[in-house]
C-alpha cells in the first residue's frame, strides 16, 4: 500500500493541472478554454440591383478604345476584368459633351462626334446575380485625318508647251476644308521646284513619263497620299509664228517663221504654190506681175519635224501685198 498512493497523487496533480491546478496566484493557465460555437443553416436569398460596385463588380473596369479616337474610328466600350470573374454587359449608355445618347451598343459610331467633344460611357454589368453600374473615363474626340479620294492629271495626251493639272478631292471627317501638298515626277525622279497643282511641260520632254502624288491636308495635320496616273509627253507638231512680207524693187518676198516646242528642225516644203511663186527654205519670193491685180493667190505649205509632227499651212497672197 506504501507504494501505489504516491502514483495515484502524481496522477491526480496532473489532471488537476490540465485545469489550472497548480497555478500561482495572479498566472494564467497554460491552456486556453476554447468556445465551439453551435452549428447554424442559412439559406441565401436573391440579391437586389445595385447602383454600387460589389465585391465582384470591384473587380471590373469600363475602359474605351482606341485611347485617341477620332470622328472616323468611332469608339468601342469593354469589360476589363479580373481573371475568372464572370462578368456580362447588359446595357452601355453613351454620354457625349454631358448628354446621355440613345444609342445603348458597346460601339459607338464616329460618325455624329466632332473633334473636341468629350465621351465617357455608363455600363449595367452583371455579375452572377449581383448588378452594378460602371462608368468609364472622359475621353475627348481628337482631329480627324482629311482623305485624299481621287486625283488626275489632265490633259492625259501632253505636249511641251502644255500645262499639266491636277484635278483632286478629299473630304474630311470634321467638316475641314481639304486642300493638297503636290510633288511632281518626270521619270520617276522628284522634280523639287514644282510644288504646285501645275506642271509646264518644258522643251524636249518628249517621250518623258510625268505622275503627281498628292496629300490631304486639313490645315492641322496631313492625311492620306494619293498618286495620279502616269501620262508621257508626246511630240509637239511645228506651228508657224508668223510670216514676213518684203519687197526689194519688183521683186517681193514672205518668210515664214516657224517654231517647234521639242526644239526640232522643222522642214517646209510646198504643197501648193501660185505659178511664179517659188520656196527655197522657209522664204517665198515672186516677180510684180506673178499674181495679177485685185487676186489672190493660194499657198499650201507642210511643215515637218521629223518625228511625225506634220502640219499643214495655208494663207494667200494678194496683189494688195505687191
């Protein structure tokens, strides 16, 4: 018996301890209680539209693209979103310059803003069962790049000596007056002093092909180039400036001045000439009494440049001229 109530004291002590036996005053005990608390059921109940990001509507941003839009690209609105979060757009209301717009897509159309309107966008969103209202930022509409929709060169059958222009149009997004900056080419090399809308087909360009390149311009910013057709020069005929009478005794002469825009050397000869009017070169001669009194006399020249530029040439000489 002496020796099992010292294990049974030990033992006691330890239970006792677990409790807070043992413990000096003013010690707390060494374990903690711990409270379990009952089990509950709740059952989960719809929840109401809200005006206010939720939990999950805090997750998701209105965002508008593309960042600088314009009247032409219009503007797109898109969920930006945590990963896994199931968000759905019911309803996108525009506001443009602080009125809200009928239109309700994700898109809205360039085609009624202007440059400097201010855009945000106002989305009904759902998450799950939970509805939240998401605005986006401003975004204000920038200028419009003007278009260069057609350009021609007229005449397309040029000669030296003729002016070329450019017929062009354009239109512009914002309502801008369009207007061009012009660069010419003559085969395919810049001709830098020529700027303009006209272009002087200059001597001996012949056979030279010649194109223009055109930009829009609205009077802010360049938009898009445009090159007309290519047309090449084709040959000048001669033409005749003028003729000179003479007279040295009873003998009278017509020179004929001609002149020829590629710089060719032009020949004359006669086609039809009155009897005793002879040509040698480019001068008629004839005596007093070869073209009667109160007549005139028919002189048919051909003018020829070698380079299929043949021209006929007719006057009459009268005895007025004698």
């Amino acid at each position: 018996m002496r020796m099992s109530f010292p294990v049974i004291a030990v033992v006691a002590c330890l239970l006792v301890a677990s409790s807070g036996c043992g413990s000096r005053e003013g010690e707390q005990a060494s374990v903690p209680s711990r409270t379990v608390p009952p089990p509950t059921v709740s059952v989960a109940a719809p929840a109401p539209a809200s005006t206010t990001p939720s939990s999950g509507a805090g997750k998701i941003a209105l965002g508008l693209t593309p960042v600088n839009p314009d009247a032409q690209s219009g503007i797109r609105a898109g969920l930006i979103v945590a990963s896994g979060t199931p968000a759905i757009v019911e309803r996108v209301r525009w506001i443009v310059n602080g009125e809200q717009l009928e239109s309700e897509g994700t898109r809205l159309a360039g085609r009624p803003l202007r440059r400097g309107d201010v855009v945000s966008a106002r989305a009904e969103v759902r998450v799950g069962a939970e509805r939240s209202i998401v605005s986006s930022s401003d975004v204000t509409i920038g200028n419009s790049l003007p278009e260069a929709t057609s350009a021609e060169l007229v005449p397309a059958t040029p000669k030296a000596g003729d002016t070329l222009r450019v017929v062009a149009r354009g239109r512009d997004a914002d309502g801008d007056p369009v207007s061009f900056h012009y660069r010419w080419f003559v085969d395919g090399k810049e001709s830098p002093d020529d700027n303009t809308s006209l272009f002087a087909v200059r001597k001996g360009g012949r056979d030279a092909w010649i194109h223009a390149e055109i930009e829009a311009y609205d009077g802010i910013a360049e938009g898009s180039r445009l090159f007309t057709q290519k047309v090449q020069v084709l040959n000048a005929p001669p033409a005749v400036e003028k003729v000179d009478m003479g007279r040295d005794g009873d003998r009278f002469t017509a020179t004929v001045r001609v002149s020829d825009p590629d710089g060719d050397l032009v020949d004359l000869q006669a086609k039809s000439l009155p009897h005793g009017v002879s040509l040698s070169g480019n001068v008629l001669s004839w005596e007093a009494d070869a073209i009667s009194v109160h007549t005139e006399a028919l002189v048919v020249l051909v003018l020829s440049d070698g380079n299929g530029g043949d021209v006929e040439y007719s006057f009459r000489l009268g005895s007025s001229q004698n």
